[in-house]
C-alpha cells in the first residue's frame, strides 16, 4: 500500500478550465477544437446529460434540468491552452462575431461576468487579430485535441475515464452506470 519511491507513471494531460468569474475578465485566441454538452447540476455538482433521446440519462428520468455548456480550446495569455466553458448565451455571442470575422484572422476573446453573484451572465467581446505564419504556428501548437478535452472534462465531473479510441455508445453505458449509483447515494 506504501511506496518507497514515486512509480514511473504518466498521468494524462489535465487541462485548464477557464471560466469567468464576476469582475475577473479571461482572455485568449479560440484555437479550434470544441466540445458541446448537455449537462445537469444534481447534488452540487455538475454531471453530463447523456441525452434523454437515448432514454439513457437517469438525471434525465427524474426530471433535473439541463444546462448547455460549450467548451472552446483556447491560447491563454500566458500561451497555454486551456479549455473556455461558454453557457449558451455567450457562445450565441462569440458566434455572432465569428460571423463577421475577416479572412486571415483569428478571435481574441473576452470573457466576463459583472461583479456581484458568481452565476451573473457570460459576456463576450472579440477582437480580431492578424493571423501572420507564425501567430498560425503557436495558435496549432496550443490546440487541443478532442479526446483530450473529453478526457479533461471526464476527470472534472468525477467519472470513469475516458479511453482513448472508445467507442461513445460503450462509454455511454458505463456513465449511465454511474450516474445512477450517484442518484442512488453509492459514490
């Protein structure tokens, strides 16, 4: 059960959620990749719906209500990716922008909350910046990959991991398991 020393394990890349927080502006350029999700907040904390068309979701049977979250792979400030979790509104905002963006450039983006209560609505701004071959080079360096966000946000809600190459119908399965033992008071 104890260890002599630390073993020789890897852990996967955990990535940097940056959500706004009231009077604490984010920033970064939108590199690319997005995951979009359906989630539900049971017991203070937040789960994935897993779509009650499948009549899969257990959170979806006894009637909690669904939240829309939009996840955007981003280059932060400080060069880093990052994963900006955007409600709906706000990313009906960011797409407004995107639409008018110019060819050749990319979205710096502002996100933002008024000060006061922490769930105040999402704002965003954008700018748009020149994408010269070498801003091109860092934007691709800092995108993630998909399997990465999902493994990431997998990790953030507390479920079983996410493999790499899995199928989603088998991992829906193994969520809905779980799910269920969180409503029935097992994890």
């Amino acid at each position: 059960m104890f260890l002599d020393k630390m073993p020789n394990v890897q852990s996967a890349k955990q990535v940097t959620i940056m959500r706004a927080k009231p009077g604490k502006p984010i920033q970064g350029l939108v590199t690319g990749s997005l995951i979009r999700v359906m989630t539900h907040w049971y017991k203070g904390k937040t789960l994935p719906c897993l779509l009650d068309s499948l009549n899969k979701c257990p959170l979806c049977k006894i009637g909690i209500a669904k939240r829309y979250y939009a996840y955007y792979s981003l280059r932060g400030a400080k060069g880093g990716a990052a994963m900006l979790e955007l409600t709906a509104t706000a990313e009906a905002e960011l797409m407004d922008y995107a639409k008018q963006c110019p060819a050749g450039s990319v979205l710096l983006v502002t996100a933002s909350r008024a000060p006061g209560k922490k769930n105040n609505p999402i704002h965003v701004s954008v700018e748009f910046r020149d994408c010269s071959a070498e801003n091109m080079i860092a934007i691709n360096k800092a995108d993630l990959d998909k399997d990465i966000m999902k493994r990431s946000l997998t990790r953030l809600w507390n479920l079983p991991e996410w493999g790499l190459g899995m199928r989603e119908d088998v991992y829906v399965e193994i969520v809905s398991s779980h799910i269920q033992e969180v409503i029935d008071g097992n994890v």
